[in-house]
C-alpha cells in the first residue's frame, strides 16, 4: 500500500508519528516530503514545493493523507495569522481537483481545523497581539454565544460588559476577519466531499468550549454537513496533532477491514466527563475517532480483537505537572475523586485476564492532561503488563492520545513488525509519561532557570538541553522500571526539538 502524506507540520506527531506508525507493516510505504520547507513555528511553508512534492509522487499513490491547513495556508501556526484574500486561499483547494485528474484511483483523506480560540494570554502560537488580549477575545466570544443560547448571569453580564468596554476593537476585529475566511474555507470545502473529490474529511479543534468562537463555527459546519447529507464521510471532533494518524488508519481500515474494539474503563464515570480543552463528554468523542479510523466498539470483550484499557478521571481532570511537580507528596496534589473512583489492581488484573485470554491490549492515559500517570504506570510494572500490551498513549489532551493509540492498535494489530510495534510503545511511555510527566517540569526549574534557558526557545542550547533530558529520563526509567524490562536494553539515541522549545520533542528509542 502505497500513501503520500502532506502533515500539519514537522512536529513529531505530525510527522513522525506517520513514518512510526505505518512502519508496523512492511506492506505499506509512506512518503513525506522534506521538513526543510514545511515551514517553522510562524513561518510558512513553502506551498510551491509542497504542490511539487504532491504532483511528482501522486500518481502511484493508492492514497493521499493531506492537511488541508498545510495546503492553504502552508501550516497550523500560519492558519491563525495569515492576511490572506479569501479567493486566495479558495485557489489552493484547486490542487485537489487536479490530483484526481492525475490519479483518479487514488483517494483523498483531508484534515482541516476549526481555529482554536485559547482562553489565555499568550502569543507564542498566535497573533501577536494575543500576548495582551487573548484572553479578553475568549471571554468575549464566549458570554456573546452563551447569552444567544441560553443567557448569562448577573456576574457574567457585568463581566461581558467590562469585556466590551476594554477590549481592543482592533484585535478582535483582525481575529474575527481571519476566522471567518477561514470558516467559510471549510464551508467550501465540505463541497469537495460532496463532489467526491475528497472521500474522507475530518475536522478537529484544540482547546474547544461549550460555549464561544469554536462553538459557533461548529454548529455552521454541523448544518452544512447536514445540509449537503455528508455525515458518514465527514468527523468533526475535539484534537488536532492526532489527525494523521487518524487518516492513515481510515486509508488503512478501508483496504484491510474493519476491527472490533472493547473499551475498558479504570472507571465508567469517565464515560461522562469533558476532558480538559475539550467540548463533550469523552464517550462522544471515543465514538467519532473510532468511527473515523474505520473502527466498530463493540459492548463485550467476546465480539473484540482488541481491547482498549482507558486510565479516565472520575469527576475532575487535573494536569499532569500538577501532581508531579512541587515538594507534597503525590498523593496529597492528587484529587480524592482519583481514589475514591479506581482501582488499579482491579484494573491491571483484568487487564492480565484479556491478555492470556488472547486479546491484544493498548493504554490510553488520560486520567490527567498534559501527560500520562506515574501511578498507573507502577501498577503497570508491577503486573508485568509494560512488556505485554501492545501500546501506550497519555500527551497533550485527550483526543490528541486517543486518535494515536487508535492509530497504533490497528497498525500493531495488522502489522508484520514487531520491533516496530514496540518502539513505538516504548518511546511512547519516554515521550509520555517519562519525560512530559516527570521530567520537563522538573528540568525547567532546576536545569534551565539556572542557565538561564528559554523553555520556549531553545536556540543554540538544544543539544546541551537534549543531553540533559536523555539522562534523566534515562535515570527515570530505571527508578521507576521494577519488574519491567529486566533482560533488554532501552536505548534513547538521540533527542530532538524540532520547534527549539520544549515541549514537542522527537524521541528516536530502539528495544534491545
């Protein structure tokens, strides 16, 4: 199987992830172009080159895995900062059109966001003027739609009144204009899906909200996808950096078939809860990425392939660096509800069970954002499951880890390359839990404080800092692994920051 993948940008699981995942089967290649001109942070990609990587590598393709906010306005940062006409950007769906002609046979799974309104000031991946008004923009967009949609109270009408009394009318309106070119762009291009120029679309957004911007250019995408009857072909969803792996496994699904999957909760509250940075109970977003990846849930673990072992929250979601970092005890930064609603030995038993049962099992580790739980993964070991499940996901948000282990199930399932399946795990639980968890937090207040480092610009320091993540992930690993990997040799060799800051970092790990 043959598919050429144009990424959101050269983040590791945006790219990397890609090249990873597919690496399972040694029946399917996948053809990335070069991350010198895909653009950097703010920067634009190239888009001349990026049409002539399609146009030179399409015609054999059996599909075409592309990011739509790659293709228009040359990456994700871009899309939220370019000042570009709107017929400029409707010229670039043309290339679509021609890749059909090109390759009639060759199918196109497209990804194109809804831009993402943060709820913070910071201008790091937005204008520069978010720095001093992001915040103000959220929180107006959000008292406008929820007083159209259900009323504000008398605390949140003052509010929105001191709001629209300071806010800079020049920011919002420049953030206004570029949102609504850009939603009347995925308008535009539901009509591709309906034409049949693209097969299988899906469109994501990070840092959602019941109410405001994103909600309100939901609810037109919604009534278009309604309106054009396309709702079996197009996915609309909490996430983002998880999309191509989520459009590499639907390419996947389509040509091997369809899998059965059992989702197992720690705790079945979690079924309900909105994750953080997120818009809808968890279940509801579970049924959408399966669905996207070509993925039946099934109800009872007799009807599954495969099982997925889901670590949720009960009743509140906390971040991750909240219970790793700071002098208490874990155990104390940790909410009760944690404890009150779980039982991991519970858990890791029936885990154990559905494994010498024959199933094959994967993690998903969101029982906090922003990394994985040191607690499970102690469970984990202590059970001697690290070794026997076949994949492990917890960064970011939630939908970002659940499209991935989605993504790593299937191919792992399929997949003829075993060395493959567990690197990916393995670097994974590094990436994840070891470093995001554990270490960053810790490396930034002791390592680079001192130094006096930008955790945000790495620049000249990268390989210095790198050295310093290798060991103590290394060290934590080893402090942490009981049970686990006794006679193999986990290997990090090399480390790299491909946005010079450091979150983000592509982990390159082999299993010995």
């Amino acid at each position: 199987m043959k598919l050429v993948a144009v990424p959101l940008d050269i983040r590791p699981y945006n790219y990397q992830f890609l090249e990873d995942i597919t690496s399972m089967d040694d029946n399917v290649c996948i053809k990335l172009p070069s991350k010198d001109y895909l653009g950097f942070k703010k920067k634009p990609a190239t888009l001349t080159e990026v049409d002539n990587f399609i146009f030179q590598n399409i015609k054999e393709a059996d599909a075409l895995i592309i990011s739509l906010d790659m293709l228009i306005y040359g990456g994700l940062l871009p899309s939220r900062m370019h000042d570009k006409s709107f017929e400029e950007l409707e010229n670039r769906l043309d290339i679509l059109k021609k890749i059909k002609i090109l390759n009639k046979n060759c199918k196109i799974y497209a990804s194109n966001l809804i831009t993402r309104t943060p709820k913070y000031n910071s201008a790091e991946e937005e204008p520069d003027y978010y720095e001093v008004s992001g915040k103000d923009i959220f929180y107006f967009g959000y008292y406008e739609d929820k007083k159209l949609r259900v009323g504000l109270t008398k605390e949140e009408e003052e509010e929105f009144y001191l709001i629209k009394r300071r806010i800079n009318k020049e920011h919002l309106d420049d953030f206004i204009n570029r949102r609504n070119k850009n939603i009347d762009i995925t308008l535009k291009i539901l009509e591709y899906v309906k034409k049949e120029i693209i097969d299988i679309l899906i469109i994501p957004q990070d840092d959602a909200s019941e109410f405001g911007f994103t909600a309100k250019d939901q609810k037109k995408v919604y009534y278009n996808i309604e309106k054009l009857n396309i709702s079996d072909k197009v996915f609309l969803h909490p996430g983002t950096d998880e999309s191509g792996c989520t459009l590499i496994t639907r390419a996947y699904t389509d040509k091997m078939g369809k899998v059965n999957v059992f989702p197992y909760y720690i705790t079945e509250a979690f079924k309900n809860l909105i994750p953080n940075y997120e818009d809808r109970p968890f279940m509801y977003s579970l049924i959408s990425h399966a669905e996207a990846c070509g993925i039946n849930l099934v109800e009872t673990i007799e009807e599954a392939d495969l099982v997925l072992g889901i670590n949720g929250a009960p009743k509140i979601m906390q971040e991750s660096f909240e219970i790793s970092s700071g002098e208490i005890e874990e155990s104390l930064r940790k909410d009760i509800s944690y404890y009150r609603y779980r039982n991991f030995p519970v858990f890791c038993k029936k885990i154990d069970s559905f494994i010498q049962n024959g199933k094959e099992v994967s993690i998903l580790d969101v029982a906090f954002s922003n990394g994985g739980e040191t607690e499970l993964i102690k469970n984990l070991d202590k059970y001697n499951l690290l070794e026997k499940i076949k994949g492990y996901a917890g960064w970011n948000t939630c939908c970002n880890s659940l499209g991935t282990i989605l993504s790593s199930m299937v191919f792992s399932h399929f997949g003829n390359r075993k060395e493959k399946i567990e690197e990916f795990k393995i670097k994974r639980i590094i990436s994840d839990w070891a470093y995001q968890t554990e270490e960053m937090i810790h490396i930034q207040e002791s390592e680079l404080s001192k130094s006096d480092i930008n955790f945000k610009n790495l620049d000249k320091n990268e390989d210095y800092v790198m050295e310093i993540v290798k060991d103590k992930v290394r060290e934590r690993i080893k402090k942490t692994f009981s049970y686990s990997y006794k006679d193999k040799d986990i290997r990090i060799e090399k480390i790299h920051a491909p946005f010079k800051r450091m979150r983000g970092l592509e982990f390159y790990v082999k299993v010995l």
